[in-house]
C-alpha cells in the first residue's frame, strides 16, 4: 500500500511537470505572432507597409496581395519564415525564424497568411 | 565670501549624499521598477513581451557602458525610434502604411548629476546572465564604413530594422549608431550570437553571426559612433 502510495505520489509529479514544461513552451497564436514579429515590415494590416519599409532596397510582400500570394507554395512560405529569404532566392532582408518560431507555429502562420490573401496556392 | 564656501561644501556634501550604488538601488526600485524589470527573468511569453514598458536592466551592468549611461541618464534620448514595442506606437498614414505615432511615445526622465551617478553605479552591480558572456570575446580590429555597411545591410539585412545614422534605417529596433558608445563589446557578442538567450520574446531574428562577423559589427558600431561624435 505504502508502495502504491509512493507511484501515485510520483506520477503526480511528473504530471505536474509535464504540464509545466508543456505551459512553457505553448505556441503563441498565429495572429499574436505576426502582429509581433512580420508586421514590423509586412505591416499591422499585412499590407507589406511596415514601419521599417522607408530605406529598405526590397519591399516586403503585401500579404493581402491575392495574385502575388498565390505564385506561392505551402512549402515555400513555410521555408521562407524558418530560413529566410535567401533559402528561396529571395531578399536577405527577410530574416530566418527558425530560432523563434516552433515548427507548428510556422504551420500556424502559413495558415494565417492563406487567411490573409483569402488565397491559396495556384488560385 | 566664508559664506559662499559653506554653500559650496553643503552642494557638495549633499552629493556625495546619493553617489553611492546602495543610494542608487534605492533610486532604482522606487523610481525605475515600474517599467525595467531588474531582477529577470526576461518575458517568457508575447503577453509579457507586450507588457514591457522598457529595456530588461538585470543585466545592466553587462550590457551598458558605465560612461555613456551617466551621462544618458542626465539627459535621455530616444534609443528605440517606435519605442519599446513597436505596434503600440504606429498609425496609418494616408496610404495605408504604417507609421510612428509621436503622441504616444513616452519620454524618459531625466536624473540630476549625483543620482545618475549613484544608479549607474548600481545598475553595474546588476550582471543577470553572466554565464552567456566571455571576457575579452571581442578583440578590436579595423575595418571600413563601407565594408562595414555592406555587411551590416547587402549581406545579413540589419539595416531592415535599426538606423544607422539618424534618419537612416529600419524603426522597430534600437538605433545602432551609437550602439559603440552605449555597449559593451563583449555583452554585444554574445547577444549578436544568440539574442534570444538574452531575450526569449525578442522581435530581432538570430541571423547566426559568426565569430569573424561579429568583430566587424562591433567595430562597424565603433566607426558609427565616431562618426556620430565628430
């Protein structure tokens, strides 16, 4: 019994901390994300007009630009957030997230921004 | 005359009243608290990010430059262009791009002479983080402004978000042209190496800057600010 009391006791650690260590590391809401991290240059309205756009030599993408947006693939944005513009030809001003975002919250805002240009690839 | 010296001596006394670092801790947490965490951790969560009023200061006395934070406290200038977080500060202009909304900035008091000496005093007692910096890490080398530049924004993009001469540049991020006064040279190494060590949340991407890049940030930085004092 004493035993049993013991696992018990054990496993509600582990509970516990598992649940902690989950809390931790939670991904954050696509939306919260972007409005974080890409509206810096996309802008607050997607719009690809940042506060940062003045001296740039690239403009960002205007991510409510349903022609633009859809020459693109899933696979292509996704690459493009976690390694910069430059894994896919594109402008260095693009930064990799990969160090930032977890693999789901690039799912996440992929998603987001399909939402965005009411878009998908090839339509 | 006699007199006038008595006056003399009491200013002076009264400063030397609130130089020390244990007058500057007290300045510290009934003034500053409020908006600089001085204790850590740094936001572990977007929620805690946004509700950040101004840079971390556990680390202050790793990150800052005993010299330049005096004086800055005495009279303090904007560093971060569209503030501490840079939604909180942009509206639309006329064709729908976002820009600074001056009103809402908020300015940063300023400090008498003797208290900006006693709170840098304390804040160089703050070292949070320590373990994430190696002294001596940065070792002084020479390079041009427009080897410098290149770097800085053709091949690693910086310049998207931090100006490099005022006017000049990305707003999201602190100015950067006065970065070689204002920082130390081995805090600056570890944080360009892995920024998020320092700052989990922090809107600045790791670019994965190498050891030799790194050194020719720091002394880019080092030539902006030379610039900037002529």
């Amino acid at each position: 019994m004493k035993v049993l009391k013991v696992i018990v006791a054990e496993l509600c650690v582990a509970s516990l901390l598992l649940a902690w260590s989950m809390a931790a590391s939670a991904a954050e809401k696509a939306a919260d994300n972007y409005h974080t991290y890409c509206a810096q240059c996309h802008g607050v309205k997607g719009n690809g007009k940042g506060v940062n756009v003045r001296d740039m030599s690239v403009q960002p993408r205007n991510h409510t630009d349903s022609k633009e947006m859809s020459a693109r693939s899933d696979d292509d944005i996704y690459k493009v957030i976690k390694e910069g513009g430059v894994a896919i030809n594109k402008s260095v001003l693009m930064p990799p997230w990969g160090d930032v975002f977890s693999d789901e919250e690039i799912h996440g805002l992929v998603t987001y921004l399909r939402e965005l240009c009411q878009c998908s690839y090839g339509k | 005359m006699t007199h006038i010296k008595y006056l003399v001596a009491a200013v002076m006394l009264a400063g030397a009243n609130i130089a020390g670092a244990e007058d500057g801790a007290a300045i510290l947490q009934g003034q500053c608290a409020s908006c600089h965490n001085l204790t850590g951790p740094a936001p572990a969560t977007l929620q805690e990010l946004w509700n950040r009023k101004g840079p971390d200061l556990f680390y202050a006395g790793l990150k800052y430059k005993a010299a330049w934070m005096e004086v800055w406290l005495q009279k303090p200038e904007r560093i971060r262009p569209a503030g501490m977080f840079y939604p909180d500060h942009v509206k639309s202009d006329a064709e729908g791009g976002d820009e600074i909304d001056d009103s809402t900035l908020v300015a940063h008091p300023a400090l008498p002479a003797p208290e900006a000496k006693a709170v840098t005093a304390a804040l160089m007692e703050l070292k949070g983080k320590a373990e994430l910096v190696t002294a001596g890490a940065y070792t002084p080398g020479t390079l041009s402004r427009s080897s410098g530049e290149m770097l800085f924004d053709k091949f690693k993009g910086c310049l998207a978000c931090h100006e490099i001469e005022p006017g000049y540049g990305g707003l999201s991020g602190p100015e950067v042209y006065t970065a070689g006064q204002r920082l130390q040279e081995d805090w600056l190494a570890s944080y360009l190496r892995d920024p998020h060590a320092w700052d989990p949340k922090v809107f600045m991407p790791n670019k994965h800057i190498n050891e030799t890049d790194t050194r020719k940030f720091i002394d880019y930085f080092h030539l902006l600010s030379e610039e900037g004092a002529k």
